[in-house]
C-alpha cells in the first residue's frame, strides 16, 4: 500500500473543509486553537509510520484517551468492569442524565463522560493514580517519552467541571463510584489534557491493531479483549453519531473535542487525523470526511 | 472452512441453551411454536451451503425481514432515504416513542418499528405492493418460489396493531407518511409474516457477503451502499443489545422475535442461525450464543 | 358586587392585549377567526348574569368543555373513572407521550388530551353518544337550545387527527380504550367544536359554583364531588401553565385554544372570557390577564 | 368552630392509620424514629392554638421549611425570584434530572430539591447566612426561641448528599447557583434539620393565613404575594402528589420526609398534622387522611 500517496490525495480533498466547522470553546486553552489546521498519520502492523500536513503536531486529545484507559481497565480487571459500566450506544447526547437515572447509576457505555468517569475511578482504585497511568501507557506505546499533560488545560477543565461533577455525584448516590468525586474528577481531566500528535497517537493505537500486542512485544490485552475493545469503539466511539461514522467510515474509531479521532483497521493499521473545527455532534469535520475518504480508496471498511 | 465441523461443533456448545429463554406470545400464532428447535445455516460466497439442526424448518421471519426491505428502498431511491429515517442505534427500547416526538417524527433508524414503516411507507410509494415486493425479492434470491405468507400471523399482528398505529400515527402528524397508516400497517404485516428457513435466510442474505450482488449475478446495490446496509445492522440490528451483540458476536446482524438471526461476514458468507427462546432484549437465546461462537471457532469477526 | 363596574374596569384595562398572541392556526376553520376580539361574563349564583365586549359572539369551545364531560361521567359512574385517568398535573406538554408510556396508558388528568380521550371513550360507553350527551348538558345549563356544533370545524380536526390517533391507539395498547379509536375520537372533535359565547358558558358552568347543582335545580354532582372537579380545573386545567395560572389567577380555571376560559368561584359565581390570542402555552393572553384583573379587583382568589 | 373536638374527632378517626407506611430511611437519624405517633395542631387567625395526640413533640421538619424559605427570599428580593426557579408542578418525581437539563438548569418550583436549593443559594447570597435566617424566622413566627437544628440530622444528610450535589452542579453548569456548592448544600440542610413540633409548626405558618402578617404585627409580605405562595403550595406542595392532596384535602400544604404536614386555610387557620409512616410519594399517610376529615368536617376546603 503505497500510504504516502493515499495520506497526500486524502489532505488534497477535504483541503476545502480544514478550518469549517466550530472549535470547541468550553474553555479558553481549547478555544484559542488555530482552526486552519490537519493532519494524518498511518502506523501499520509492520512498523511503518506516514504522514502529511500537521500529523506531528501536538494537540490535546481529550476523549481520544478514553479507549486507552479502557484497555487499562480490561488489562487490570478483565470483563469484571462490565458490572460498572455498559457498552451500549447511548442513543442522544441529551439523555446522559436521563439514562443515567434511569439505569440506576450505570453508565451505557465507557465511552460518554459518565463511563469514562467509571473508567477513571475503577484505575484510580487499582493504580493509586490514574491519569499517571494512562499517560505511561501512552508514552510507552507511541515511543515517545515527552509526552506530557497541558496543565492550563487540565485546570481549565477542573475550574469548569459542574457538569462531569454532576454526573459523578449521581453514579456515587446509586453506589457506583469507588473514590471522592473530587479525586475522580482530577484524574480524569489530567488525561483528557494530554497532548500528542497524529503521528503519536496512530503509534500508540497500534496494539488494537495487533490483537493486543505492545511496541515491546509483550501482551497488554487477548486477542479477543482487543476486538472487543474495538467493537464498542464502532458502536460508542463518535458520541451521538456512532451510526453515522459507521456508515460513512465503517472503521473502529474514537474523536475528541479537540479535533482528533483515532481509528483501527484491525490487522493492518492505526490510524489518526486531525483537525479542531467540530460538527454539531462534537467530530471533526475534517477529520470525519478524510477517514471516509480513506477508507473510500483502500477499501478496507470492516463492512 | 469445514462449515460442516463447525456447525455441529457449534449445535453441540449451545445445546444446553435451547428452551430457554422466552418465546413470542404477543400473539398466538407465534406463541404456539415448539421452543426446543435449533437451526443454523451458512451460504457461502462460492455456492457453498451447509447446515444442522432444524435448518429446514419454516419460521416466521419477523424483524429479519427489515434489511431486506432496506436493501429493495435503497436500489429503489438511493440515499435519498435517509431523509425521512436516521441511522443512529435508538438507545433504548422505552424511548421509541420519546425519541420519535423529539426528532420531529424522524425514527431513529430503519430497523427499529417506527423506521420499518417508514421503510415499508416508501416501499408503498415506489412499489405499489411493498409486501410482494419484498416477498419477491426473498423468493428470488433465495432461489426456493414456495417461500409463502402464514396469513394468520399476519391477520392476528393487525389485530394487535395499536402500538404500530401509534407510531405510524405520530410520524404522519409530522408529515413522514405518505400513504394512509392501515395501508402501511398491512403491507408492514405482510412483510413480517414470511414464514421461511434457515437455509433460505442465509442463501438469501448472500447478496450482503457479495458486496451486492445478487443469486443472478445481476446488481442489487454497489459495493458501497452493501457497505452501509452493512453498518446499520451492526450499530442498529438487534434492538436495544446492538452494543452487546457487537462485543460478543462481532458481526454485522438482523434479530427477529421469531427466533431467527441473519449474520454477515463480508466476502466470505451469511449466516441464519434459529430457535425461539428469546431473552429480555428480544434476541434468540441460543442463537446469539451460536454467532457468538462461531467467531470464536473462525476468527472471522469484523474486528 | 358591582359586576357591571368590574368587568368595564377590566375590559378596559386588557384592551392593549386584545390582539397579541397567535391564533390556534393548526386548521383552517380555528385560524380564520378575528384576533381583535374580547368578551367577558360573569353568571353568579343568585342569577344574576352580566357581560361586556364581544360577550354574546358565540366562539369554538375546544378543551373548555373538557370539565363537562368529565362533570357528566362522574355523575354517571363516580370515582371508579380514576381507575383510568390520573389527576396530577403533567409537568410538561412534551412529555404526554412519555408519560403515557410510562405509566401504561393511564393519562396524567382528564384535562390533557389523552385523559380527554379517556373520558370521551367512557361516555361512549355508558351514554352511546358522548357527542350528543356533552352538547345536551351544555344547552340545559346555559337554557340555550339553540346552541351547536361547528361541522367545518369538527370535520377538518378530524381530518388532522394523527396525533390523537397516535394517543388514542398507545393507551388501546395497553388496553384502556373500550370503544374503536375512529369512534372515539368522532365523539372527541365533536363535543369540542361546540360554538358557545361568554354568556352561555359562564351560565353553564354555574353548577360548579354551586356544589353541583343545576339549573332546574337538581343536582349533577355531590357537594364534595364538586368541590374535586374544580380541584382538578385548579391544578390541571391550563396545559403546562397551571402553576402560573393558580399564581397570577388563584382561580379553578380551563382554557381552550379557542381563546375561551371558564373560570369558578365556589359559592359566588361562574366567569367566562374569550379573546383569540394565545400565549405560547396555549392560553388566552387577554384572558388570562382579565382574570387576574378580575381576582385582584374582587379578592376572591381561593387563596 | 370547637376545634378540639373536630381534632379528637379526627385523631380517633385516622387512629387504624397511625403506624402504616414508610418511615424515611435514607439516614440513621430518620429511620429510628417511633412511627406509631400522631399529633395534630390548629392556630387561627385569633390567636387561638389547639391540638390532640403528639402535638407538642418535635420531629424533623425536613421539607416543611421550605415554604418559609420561599417567603423570605420574596420578602427579601420581591417576583424577581421567579427567574431562577419556575412555579409549575413538576409531573413525576423521576423527571427532575431530565427537567432540569430540559430546561436549562431553571428548576421547575421552589419545592422540589433543585428549587429549594437555588431558593437557599439566594438566601445565602442575600443574608449571609440561610440557614439561621430560616431558622430565625421560625422561632419568631412560632414564638418558641428554643427551636433548634439537629446536628446529628444535618451531618448525616451531608454524608448523603450525592444527589442533591448532583441537583446543585447540574445547576452551576447552567450558570444558575451564585455560590459553591459544598456551601449551599450545608445551608440547605441545616434548615431540613431544624425540629419543631405540631405546635410551633402551625403557629409559624399564621402569617400565611394572615395575608402575610406576622406574630408581632409587621408585614412579611403583601398580601397579594401570600396568596401566590399559597397558590404554589396547592399546585407543588407535595411531591408528586399534588393533584391528588388538591382533590382529597383542597388546600395549600407543604409535606416533609420527616412525616409533617403545614396547611393553611386563608383567612382562618393554619395546621401542623405529624405521623412518620409515609406514602409511596413521601407523604404521611395518617396526616394526608387528617388534613382529609378536617376539611370534609369543616367544609373548609378552598373549592
């Protein structure tokens, strides 16, 4: 597969949607981005890395995090976590609460905030320290030991936290929260404020790509825990337009509001792209539109 | 592939699970059906067709029906579709009708009811007869022209039609029927009836393993829209356990509450796997657990 | 009293809000009507009846004669009707669906349109022709016989019906419907495109000021069944505003989107007012604030 | 009126009632209380106080200070309150999270949790200090300065308040709470601690049967915001009960958890019944039967 090529002809045609759509703009460290930007990188299964455009810039990765503390979780604990937390699709963004109060504290889906919330209590209870422990998974994974947490970002978050608090609280009165919420909270926010880069991010991915094997070659999940991983990233991964990146995309993916997305063709490659402009659902515009397209030219949706 | 092996591998595994669970008793036709049946059936991309059990066996086809009437709107229309029906998993089943009065009477994907009489509405429009023409259509690519009707399901299901009518109703109140709501009920009915087996479901699925490509070699849809139909029944198919059947199964899949599923492995066959015990979710007790295993044994899940 | 005084004291005083609002527009019968109209009667318990304005204009009922009938069916069949109706407050226009849903097709109040259904289905029932038995009372209260129904107005809402089709067939779903749906919602549309004027309303609604006694003198309902009629028009009888109508008009009250609003005094008198324009929850903008007007003249709010 | 003889009257009548139900059990401190205690007080508009059973008993009050809450915050800030929090019945109890986010953090009355904690974030903002200014006006009103807070009560409230914290940020992610959350929920609880009896209940809840007068002649409020808090104790004052304590007791009343009712009759009296066993709604079951025979004894009702 000539990647170069497929990465270059990609950037050339979602040229006209790099800096459309909105930056998130909850808080001032994220809104300040400059929308003009993307890029996208391919690691493969056989160690080759490509890029083009912005694919070695730094950007925060929010919720792109979320499926590396799940694998955490799963490697920690195994299938256990599943009595915290679902892998259903949430159906709509305005239901969290809703669903939340009616499921009794347990969150659909590891994937929405309430889930990740689980994820993070349940590493902090088993690490001491979570965030910590995601970002040494990341740094070993992507072979990059700079990586670290943009601090304006994660106290950004803390001081604007109302809402995740909220949810927090709601999971600790039906029981299903295991440390303080404030404690919780810290840990989560310090992950979502890692920064990396496409090309970090696509390297670090690449274990769900390989049936669970790491950059060193030992085992961070079984082969069939990684495709289950990558399972709720296709139906949980693009908040409330997991059918829709289905559709068009058809790969096992996971964006955050800062622009990312990671996706995985399972025994081929991982993939990340970004670029900050959203769409109404909270996926990059950009983003969304080159992962279909590449999946266009290689013809290698899993459907 | 030793189909052979591996379905009678598979039908000694799930044998303990037969019986169990719940069989429909919305009404009577389907109540009375004998719950201690199994089959299962694959058809394979190269005129391959295996099968054990109770494979042969007639069963009312029920919700298995839906891709199939998707598939003949999406040849008719194109994506045009899409207009009037989403293609995001609904959350949960209590929401349909919630979920319905918020999105202005635009269902949330063609596979749960009020998206199928959507379906069926359109189908109505550009066919005249959407019941023959989905009929026709199972007949054709499942080679066997005795596939038939059992009209006293379809006759007790109108008169035990009011929740059908309400959504039917509500979404003709936003402008999202085209023809009279009895019309669609009955044509919708009709479609839900076909009483069929499962070497018939899975020969006639076939079409979706062969990027489109029907029993006569001739073109349902292109690679592309199979790709999509695809997607929506993974993110989509099995009501309210999409997520769970995914992480499980890993495929993508239709449910009925008849007992039957339908599952595609893109290139390679369709499968119909059989036996009415179903669990609170609407989906065959056994049968999930038989897909489920037949990924273990081929390793041929989409992730 | 000096009732004449009063109700001038009010007219003039609402005159800049004769107009405002939006007229019911949903068909065209309803829309037609002249938004720069007002009228206001005032029937007292010793027979006295006095008016101002358009007070003579005979008008559409719509909902106001939601209380007659429900009045007629406890007179009928006594407190065993709340086996299929509720008597709280819904909280929310958009919700009647859900919570229709969610409470196994018992309507919240006999004053929302599923709990209207409800109680129309039981007249049926118990008096063969709801329509009739309605419009009967309402002649032999207010002593016009003259009075009748709007056939235009009746025949073009069921022509609209789909939305109270779609209530009338989820309630049957759960089996609280006796009659056919087409039947009920006949006798629905038919008691509310009664026409009436202030006058005759505000004379026949007079037996709920007066422990329910009629006109001949005979009684309809008991004291404390009377008493529970204008408890339910108190904290149901506005839509989603009769929080804000109990605050700013401390009256028992139902409204219509006809722009008319009867209103109870218990002991003293019967009030109606009607002016075309509706505020966004469906109530009469003048109405309402002639009511109000009309407490804080008099005192006799309940409170 | 012989009100200690309607009292035994009622006493002797409710008496099989006394002991049934729940006692509140989501606290140590709550669910050891005896629950086979009945007191009912009376204080009319002449200075007059009776009352028969365990009148004289302190219990925890509980949400029966929130009226008094919500009449301070008018004496001190005038309608302008009615920005932050609505006047309109809630529907059902389990809506409160979903109405919340629906509407934009604006809770749907001040007697609901969410309210009465933006009610208490007033307060604090305004007096320095809710808790004692509550505390304050009840000792005042009831003549009795040795009303206290239960510390045990508060504390064990504050180490079970995930809910209400999530009520509380939900409405600062709103922008809707002026002050931190930890000092909100401290002030709200320390005045659901205070303890008061039958006695002091009634006799504190005067001034709202006196057009807002109070015990030493002064003014709380007009006598036009007395009625608009009546009115909103009618239509919110009990949970999700409201329509039906509207229909069986016809007048204002605000229910705590701790097993008391206040109600006022305009212009005559106002009550304090107690009995701890409570209804599924939260309501005491032997009190909501009092308040019933007091009001079918007297002919009392407001309707």
């Amino acid at each position: 597969m000539d990647y170069q090529g497929v990465l270059t002809e990609i950037a050339a045609s979602v040229k006209g949607l790099v800096g459309s759509g909105q930056v998130a703009d909850y808080i001032p460290a994220l809104s300040s981005v400059d929308p003009d930007q993307f890029g996208i990188a391919v690691a493969d299964v056989h160690g080759e890395v490509h890029g083009v455009g912005d694919w070695q810039v730094p950007f925060s990765v929010q919720s792109v995090s979320k499926p590396f503390a799940l694998a955490l979780a799963l490697a920690h604990s195994g299938e256990g976590i599943w009595r915290r937390v679902g892998r259903e699709p949430s159906g709509t963004a305005f239901n969290s609460l809703v669903q939340l109060e009616h499921e009794h504290g347990v969150p659909r889906n590891p994937f929405i905030n309430a889930g990740a919330l689980v994820i993070t209590d349940h590493l902090v209870t088993t690490t001491g320290d979570a965030g910590t422990a995601v970002l040494d998974l990341l740094r070993a994974e992507s072979g990059n030991p700079h990586i670290s947490v943009d601090e304006d970002v994660a106290i950004s978050e803390l001081a604007n936290a109302d809402r995740n608090a909220a949810l927090a609280h709601l999971m600790a009165s039906y029981g299903n929260m295991e440390n303080p919420v404030p404690v919780v909270l810290e840990n989560y926010f310090w992950q979502c404020a890692v920064r990396m880069s496409c090309r970090d991010l696509a390297t670090a991915g690449l274990f769900l790509a390989r049936e669970g094997v790491r950059a060193d070659g030992s085992r961070l999940l079984s082969g069939s825990l990684t495709k289950r991983v990558n399972s709720v990233m296709l139906t949980c991964g693009t908040y409330d337009a997991a059918g829709d990146f289905a559709y068009r995309v058809g790969l096992p993916g996971k964006s955050g509001v800062g622009g990312g997305i990671l996706a995985v063709i399972p025994n081929r490659c991982a993939l990340c792209v970004w670029s900050p402009g959203l769409d109404a659902r909270g996926n990059s515009v950009a983003g969304v539109a080159a992962l279909e397209e590449f999946t266009t030219l290689t013809g290698w949706s899993v459907f």
